[in-house]
C-alpha cells in the first residue's frame, strides 16, 4: 500500500552510506590530485597557487569529516549541518575556479608564476580545471546523499535530529486527533 518497511529503509541505508563514502572516497583523491598537479606547475606556490592548494585542502578536510561522521555511525544531527556548509561553500569555489581555468587559462597560468613551458602549463592547469568540474559535481553528489541519510535518520526516528525526541513514528497516522478538535470548524476536516 505505498509503506516500507524496516528492512527496506535500513537496506536503503546501508547503501546510502555505502555511495555517501565512495563519493567521498573520489573527492579525496580528485582534491590530492589537484594539489599535485598545483605543486608540478610552481614548487613554492604563489600567493594564487597557495589559495588554490588551501581550497583543496578544504575540500579534503570536509570529505574525511563526512566520512569519519558516516563510518562512526554517530547522530546525523551532529554532523549535518556543518558538512552542509563544507560542502557548499568548496562546491561553489571548485565551480568558480573551474570556470576560471577554462575560460582564463593564460591569465590564470600567469597568476601562478609557473616555472614550465606555457604549453605544458596549459595542459597541467587544465587537467587540474577538469578536476575541479569533477569535484564540483561530486560535492553536489554528496550533499544529495547527505540529505538522504538525515531523512533514513529522520525516519528512523533517531532521538537526537529534532530536539530529543522521536522524530517520526512508523505509522500512517500523522498528528493526534484530539489536536485537530481544537481548529476552528473550515479546518476541521
């Protein structure tokens, strides 16, 4: 009739955090890789380079606090909200330095006062550009499966996302009746 049951929601769950950490696991080696290639363009890294690098680094630190979050199996609560923030602030930086790279390639090889020939800087900033798509979509990727594991949370009825208590019951009922008697009469359906 439209319900599902327990076993399904904790399956569903289990593979939630299952895609959750895989696509963490991407974004840690995409944001490593960004970094290496960073680094091959200038070993001591300009002023540009040195945000760029911290950028990545950023985007490493928010995808092993998701995934420590998740592989602990803590309270979605705790952790939900400043992940959110994590990763919507490097999702849209990576967007931005995305665009940056491939629309402004030589300027932005300027910027980062690059010690190899332009061409072969061009390519290494471009595969770095090509990076930072990856990890800009994936970041987006993982907020939507953030979102799903706080709703099997929810649904679950884990005491600590709404205040201390349960937050949803496993029936189809949705609010007492007795609140309803004290609606005025249009309401009272």
């Amino acid at each position: 009739m439209g319900f599902t049951s327990y076993a399904e929601i904790s399956e569903s769950l289990h593979r939630t955090r299952k895609f959750f950490l895989l696509c963490n696991y991407i974004l840690l080696g995409a944001a490593s890789s960004c970094i290496f290639l960073t680094l091959s363009l200038r070993l001591i890294p300009s002023l540009c380079g040195f945000f760029l690098i911290l950028l990545h680094i950023i985007t490493i630190g928010g995808a092993v606090f998701g995934c420590s979050a998740v592989s602990t199996r803590s309270s979605m609560g705790n952790w939900y909200g400043p992940h959110m923030v994590f990763t919507v602030l490097t999702a849209i930086l990576q967007g931005s330095v995305f665009v940056l790279i491939f629309t402004r390639t030589g300027d932005f090889l300027g910027k980062l006062k690059s010690y190899v020939r332009e061409e072969d800087g061009e390519m290494i900033l471009r595969l770095a550009g090509g990076l930072c798509a990856l990890i800009f979509c994936l970041e987006w990727v993982v907020l939507t499966f953030a979102f799903f594991l706080k709703y099997y949370a929810y649904v679950e009825g884990d005491g600590n996302v709404v205040g201390g208590s349960i937050a949803m019951k496993r029936s189809a009922k949705v609010q007492d009746e007795d609140d309803i008697k004290n609606w005025p009469w249009p309401f009272q359906v």
